[in-house]
C-alpha cells in the first residue's frame, strides 16, 4: 500500500508540472510533450514523456529560445510530424525482396553440385576422406620414377589418370585399389624399394592430390570442363618415347593420344 501511495503522488506530480508549463508557456509545452510522444519508441503517455516534455520546455525558456507565441515549439513540432509521415509512407518490404540465405556448402552439397566453382577446393580440402596419404605418397613417387625426363604438369596428370583407369578395369591384376594397380606385377615396374623411400616432390604431390580431387568430382557427375582430363578414361597404358615424354595408349600401343591436346586440360605445361 505505502508503495502504491508513493507511486500515486510521483504521477500526479508529474502531471501538475506539464499543467503548470501549459498554464506558463501556453500551447510551447503541450507541443514539446506532444513531440516526445509521437516520435519515441513507445508512443507511450509515460512518465518519460512528461519529464522530458518539461525538461524541454524550461531549457527553452531559459536560454532565450522560446518565443511568446511559441513558434519555436510549433516549428519542432511540424518537423517531427514531417519525419513520422515520411517513415509511414515509405513501402513495407515485401517477402519477395528479401535474400536467400546463403546454403551451408557441405559435402552432401558439393556432392550435388560437382561443378559449382569452390567444389575442387573443397575436395582437395578434404581429400583425407577419399584417399589414404599412402595412396598419395606412393602414387607421387611413382609418376616421378616414370617420368624422369617431361617437369610437366599435363603429363604427370596424365600418369595419375592411367593409375585411376586402371582401378577397377578387367584385365589388369590387383586392380581393387591404388596400390593394388601400383604393385601389381608386370603393371609399374618403378615400384621399387629404392623409389618408394625417396622424398616426395612437393610439385608432383600437388599434382597428384589435384587429379585425385578431379576423380572425385568426376565420380559426383561433373562436367568434363571441370574434371579436367588429360587423358580420357579409355586409356590405360604408357611407354616411354625417347624424347621429351611418354606416350600413351588405348589398347597395347594402339590409339595414341598426346596430353596436350586434350580440350579439357587445365594447366599451364
């Protein structure tokens, strides 16, 4: 009770002081409470108001700004309506024009959508998921034994799609894996003990975790532009040329085809 009593009197108090500035300031103070109200947040009566409606008016008054007829007052108040009808006309944003958020680029989301720009980068990425660092070490060093003469890209490329055509082809033996196709018998005779213990090339390993993540893309459905072949999947053998690199082939030395003149090649040399 004692509480609510207080309460009583702080609000009629309130309300005597904006009487006692209408009485005083004619319609200047009713206008400064009016402002208050139109324009806050709450459009609330409250006790806020009040205050600041009274707190207006006498700093007015007291620094010579508040003309006998309350122009001054009726200035403001003609400016805060102006802005309140301003932002009432404005045009409600329909559902339409508001964006889409961005989807959350996952692997269920690269998974279908191969070819979207950042999917290779995504891949190679997270290319634990897909290949063993075995199956990439033994791979890089084996292209290098191969290729001792060609420092090129393309045809290094070119090696690493001979080793994935052959991985599940008939015909080759142990040809479940990448290392199985790497170890068979008869298939890379560079798979060595001395050339397995060689320090990776940090070019060659680049090379091979980028063709990796093109087969992986190519697995999703991806368009040739973005797998980027050198060689097409029908080709799964190689001999060296004598020259400046190997060549390779269809069938047993029937069908050649040269790296460089594939239409989907995506690097420089």
């Amino acid at each position: 009770m004692i509480i609510l009593f207080y309460k009583i009197i702080a609000k009629t108090a309130l309300l005597l002081a904006v009487l006692v500035c209408v009485s005083m300031f004619g319609g200047s103070a009713w206008a400064a409470f009016s402002v208050e109200d139109t324009v806050g947040p709450t459009k609330s009566y409250g006790k806020s108001a009040i205050r600041n409606a009274v707190k207006t008016v006498l700093i007015m008054q007291k620094t010579g700004n508040l003309q006998e007829d309350g122009t001054l007052a009726k200035t403001l108040v003609g400016a805060s309506l102006e802005k309140v009808a301003e932002a009432s006309a404005e045009e409600p944003v329909e559902l339409s024009q508001v964006p889409e958020p961005e989807p959350v680029k996952d692997y269920e989301w690269f998974r279908n959508n191969p070819d979207d720009p950042e999917a290779l980068g995504w891949v190679k990425a997270n290319l634990d998921q897909f290949y063993t660092a075995e199956e990439i070490r033994q791979t890089s060093l084996i292209v290098e034994a191969e290729d001792l003469v060609a420092y090129s890209y393309t045809i290094w490329a070119a090696h690493v799609w001979v080793v994935l055509n052959r991985v599940g082809a008939p015909g080759f033996k142990q040809n479940g894996s990448i290392i199985g196709v790497l170890s068979a018998p008869g298939q890379f005779t560079t798979y060595k003990k001395k050339n397995l213990e060689k320090a990776v090339n940090a070019d060659i390993e680049w090379l091979v975790r980028d063709v990796f993540a093109r087969k992986v893309l190519e697995d999703w459905g991806a368009s040739p532009e973005t797998v980027g072949r050198t060689l097409p999947a029908t080709h799964k053998f190689f001999k060296a040329s004598g020259g400046k690199y190997d060549y390779f082939y269809e069938k047993c030395w029937k069908g050649r085809y040269d790296p460089f003149s594939s239409p989907f090649n995506p690097y420089d040399n």
